[in-house]
C-alpha cells in the first residue's frame, strides 16, 4: 500500500505476505549491486571509448 501511495513498484514481486521485512532482506542484494554499478562501473568518457567509426 505504501508504494502504491507513492506511485513506486517494488524492486521484486515474490508475493510475499510474512510482513517481517523479508522482501528487504531479498531486496538487500540488488540495492548494494546497484550502488556498486553507479559508483565503480567506468563511464564511456573515463574508459576513454570513442564514437565508432561508421
């Protein structure tokens, strides 16, 4: 409800009902990858990749 409350979907439909934050737990993984992407993953400019030529 609360996200729908807040127009968001959820990061994994597992329908799940246990109401303890077990969703959270399973969510926990994607969240700390997603951070290491944004932060260590080069750019196309930092890698220093130019256009292709056609």
């Amino acid at each position: 409800m609360a996200l729908a409350h807040l127009g968001l979907r959820p990061l994994v439909e597992l329908e799940l009902r246990l109401g303890e934050g077990t969703g959270g737990l399973l969510a926990h993984p994607l969240v700390c990858a997603a951070v290491r992407v944004m932060h260590e993953v080069a750019t196309f400019d930092s890698a220093g990749v130019t256009e292709k030529e056609a």
